[in-house]
C-alpha cells in the first residue's frame, strides 16, 4: 500500500509517462508522414524519429518495471525477467543517448561559428563524425552486452535463491554499473560538450550583433538567443534524467524506500516530457503540424457543438 506522497508522485510520474508518450508519438507521425509525402530522406528528420521512437521505448520500460516493483515485487525477482529487462534497458538507453547526441552534434555542426582548423575540420566530414558515433554504439553495446552476461551467469550460478541486487557488495555494484554504461557516459559528456561550444558560438554571435543597430539585428538576436533557451533547457533535462536513473539504482540498495525509488522515477521522466513538448514548439515543421491539429480539433467540436443545437 502505498503513502499519499508515494501515491501522488506515481500519479505524476505517470502523467509525465502519458505526455511524453503522445509528444513523442506525434513526433514519429509526422516526420514519418513527411518522409512518405517527399520521398526524401532527411538527415535531422530521421535523428528526430529515432529519438523519439527510443524516448517511447524509455517510456514504457520505466513506467512498467517501476509498477512492477511496486505491485508485484514477487514477479520482478524473477531472474529470467530480471535480465531480459536489463538487455532491453541497456539497448534502448544507448540508443535514446546516442540519438540525442548525435542529434547535439548535427547543430553544432550545421549552427555554430569557429575558426579554429579541428572544427573546420569536423564541419567539413559531417558524415564521418556520424559514422564514428556510430561505431562508438556498437562498440558500447558490445562491452555492456558481454558484461551483463558475465554478471548474469555468475549471479545465476552462484545466488540461484536470492536477488541479483541483494547479492552485490556495494562497491562491486557501483563499478558494474559504470561499467555497464562507459559508453553512455561518453556519449553524454560528448552532447554536454557540444551544447556548451554551440551556447559560446550563439552567445558571441548575439554580442556582436548587438554592435549593430538595425531591426535584421533584432531579429537575429532573437532567434540565437531563443536558441540558446533551448540548448540550456536541453542540458538541464538531460542532467536531469541521468540524476534520476541514479536514483532508482541506488534504491536497489534499499528496495523498502519506495518514495525515494518513485522520486526517482518522476524525475527521470521529465526528459522524454519536457523535451518532446521543447522539439515540437521550437521545430517550425513540427509546430505547423500541431497547430493544425489544434486547429482541427476545434472545428471538430465546432461542428459537434452547432449538430447538438
């Protein structure tokens, strides 16, 4: 039975669930609608969909091992389980990651302004910095997927009665799980490194515009600095979600705090909320769609309500 506070953040949690679900979903939709309509790939658009659809993934697996926890803790000690969803969460969260940095890196890339020769340099093989990250996921998942199984079979050989969290010494634990996610890691310091280069690009390019006094400075200065919004909130949810994951590993220590483990479990889905409702309104195709669809659902009731009269 759970306390009124636990209960009312599982309720937000699952709301944010909810949101980020739809957000997400409608982010899938529309770029897939474009992509049938032009019948041309587009680069931003496919790092678009393949974020949201893991962030959909991330979603479900958050929402259904923590119900799982709570309501039928007998079902999640099940060893079987156990690790069919740690290779699901391992695959799918290396994958949200890598999307999101690639994602990073593809406007840094396209946006940012620097004349040192290492950024030209990148600038000009776009398409071999996308082919390394890529090679640095499989890479990631191959050290995560080998390391899982060892730790698997030797907790299945050697603990057959008892949890795998329970099992663990503390510190064993702790290297484990950097361990399990070293590629994660890298790839997240490499989206925070490119969002702070790209915040200096835009922050120097709005303070020498401001040297300019005209309304094509104006609107410039407005568009970096709307930018620069986002990339800041962007950081702040991504910071967000790894401190909430923690969380909820941290709690296998102390499986009986479940506050702390529903805490965790608000917190680390306001990433995949927030930030589909932030790619949406900042996305001029992804905000047209939506406004159509607001538009469509009012003169749906529209109508609904002159036929009632």
């Amino acid at each position: 039975m759970l306390s009124i506070a636990e209960a009312i953040l599982l309720s937000v949690a699952t709301v944010e669930a909810g949101l980020g679900f739809l957000g997400n979903t409608f982010i899938v939709l529309v770029n897939c609608m474009a992509w049938n309509k032009t019948k041309k790939f587009c680069k931003i658009g496919f790092l678009l969909t393949g974020l949201a659809t893991s962030r959909i993934f991330i979603i479900w697996i958050l929402t259904l091992d923590a119900y799982t926890k709570l309501f039928y803790p007998r079902m999640r000690m099940s060893a079987n389980l156990t690790e069919m969803i740690t290779y699901i969460w391992v695959t799918v969260n290396h994958l949200t990651v890598w999307f999101a940095t690639s994602l990073s890196i593809f406007y840094f890339l396209k946006i940012a302004h620097f004349s040192h020769y290492v950024f030209l340099w990148l600038k000009r093989r776009a398409d071999k910095v996308f082919v390394f990250l890529m090679g640095c996921l499989l890479i990631s998942w191959l050290v995560s997927f080998s390391l899982v199984g060892k730790v698997m079979k030797g907790n299945k050989v050697e603990h057959r009665n008892r949890t795998w969290e329970t099992d663990w010494e503390k510190h064993e634990f702790t290297i484990n799980c950097v361990l399990f996610n070293i590629g994660v890691i890298s790839l997240f310091m490499m989206a925070l490194t490119a969002c702070f280069l790209l915040i200096v690009s835009l922050w120097r390019h709005v303070r020498q515009m401001q040297s300019n006094v005209s309304e094509f400075r104006d609107l410039n200065t407005e568009a970096h600095m709307k930018a620069m919004k986002v990339l800041v909130s962007f950081i702040i949810l991504f910071i967000v979600y790894f401190i909430g994951i923690s969380i909820e590993i941290i709690c296998a220590f102390n499986p009986e705090n479940k506050l702390l483990f529903i805490f965790g479990l608000t917190t680390a889905s306001i990433y995949p909320c927030c930030h589909s409702f932030i790619l949406i309104l900042t996305n001029s195709q992804l905000k047209k769609a939506c406004i159509r669809v607001f538009q469509g659902l009012k003169f749906f009731e529209n109508g609904k309500n002159l036929t009632a009269k």
